[in-house]
C-alpha cells in the first residue's frame, strides 16, 4: 500500500476515535441531566444507545487490529494504534458507565442528600475526557500530566462524598415508626447515590487511563500507566 493512503488510514482512525469519544461524553452529558431532572426519556435514550457505541467500538477495534496485521507498523505509528486500541476500551466503558446513570435515574424518585453535589464532580470528570482527548489529537504530553492532578482532586470530593453519606446515615435517628419499606427504601437511596459517586470516579479513571496511553504514544512514556 503506498505510503500516503497508509498515512490517510492512520488518520482516520484517529478522526474515528475522536468522534466516539464525542459519542460518549453527549451520553455521559444525558445521563447525568436525567438523574438531575428525573427524566425518563433522557434514560432510556441513553440506555438504549450503548448499543451504537459498542458497535463503533466493534469496529474501531478490527480497524486497529487490519493496520497491525496488514501493515506491519513499527516505531511511533506501532504506538499510535496501540494508544488507540486500548483508548477505544476506555471510551467503551465510560458509555457503560454512562448507561449506569441513565439505569439509575429510572430508580430515583427523591435526592436523599441534595448536598452532595454529582453535578459538579462529574462537570470535572467530563473535563478530565475533553482534556484527554485534546492531548490525543493534539499529541499535547504536557497536557496529560495535568489529567492526573485533577483526578486527585475527583478522587478526594468523591471520597468526602461517599463518607458523608455512610457517616449520616450511621449516625441517622430511625422513628420508631418507621416501617420495613421505608428502611428499605432508603437504603436503596443511599445504595444508588453511592453507586452513582463510585461511577462518576471512575469516569475519571479512564480519563486519566486515556492521557496515559497519549502520552506513550507522544513521547514512549510510561509513566502514566498502572
């Protein structure tokens, strides 16, 4: 195959990657407005669309394994489709995760801690996968190095979020008159919002999985990945 229409492959694939990546962050964006807004037709609609993200994953993925077998890459184009293999598994979990909320706001009928603000922590995890992105079709390697110190900061609200709710409901007076069913339903409330932290955390986490595996393929640097 000539060089240039090689070429042209490679940045195709790149091009592919960063519309899937588009893809899943307006699902992540929908399951996030549904759990807000209780909005059941947002839900479903993201719920129903994992379906196309695991297809373009499906086919995202034999792309890259036609230019590894077909084309025999070496040096910094070997990198590139590796980063972007394993980007493409990161970005296909982040629609699971996408698709969590959207199950989760289906449940949810009250906010059992309104002061516990998912918004915002997830406003920071969307930016974290923007960002990553950037570095990816930028070739940015400074920008990776600062996905990682806000994954800090995601990490510690998450983990003040998580205790406060686990601290207010052990410390929580139960009315006597309290029946099965509201125990029940409460800590299915507090089951769900704690999931919900959890997911949102690791949004973040591929995030930085993501600016990882870009600053590999930049630079052949490791040290991002664990």
């Amino acid at each position: 195959m000539p060089r240039e229409s090689y070429q042209e492959l490679l940045e195709s694939l790149r091009e592919d990657v960063i519309h899937m990546s588009e893809l899943v962050l307006d699902r992540l964006r929908l399951g996030l407005s549904a759990i807000e807004e209780k909005d059941e037709e947002l839900a479903w609609e993201v719920i129903e669309g994992d379906d196309e993200i695991n297809q373009i994953y499906l086919g995202l993925e034999q792309d890259c394994i036609d230019l590894l077998a077909l084309q025999q890459p070496v040096a910094s184009d070997l990198r590139f489709i590796a980063a972007s293999f394993k980007i493409i598994t990161d970005l296909e979990r982040i629609g699971d995760l996408a698709t969590n909320l959207g199950e989760y706001s289906l449940e949810a009928e009250r906010d059992v801690y309104p002061e516990v603000d998912i918004q915002e922590i997830a406003a920071l995890t969307i930016e974290m996968v923007e960002d990553a992105m950037d570095a990816y079709e930028t070739d940015d390697s400074e920008l990776c190095y600062t996905i990682g110190e806000t994954d800090d900061v995601v990490d510690d609200r998450c983990e003040v979020a998580s205790e406060a709710v686990v601290r207010d409901l052990i410390e929580r007076e139960i009315d006597g008159d309290s029946s099965d069913e509201d125990m029940e339903r409460l800590m299915a409330d507090v089951s769900r919002l704690l999931l919900t932290v959890r997911d949102v955390e690791r949004v973040g986490d591929h995030a930085v999985n993501i600016a990882a595996r870009t600053l590999y393929m930049v630079d052949n640097d490791d040290e991002l990945i664990y």
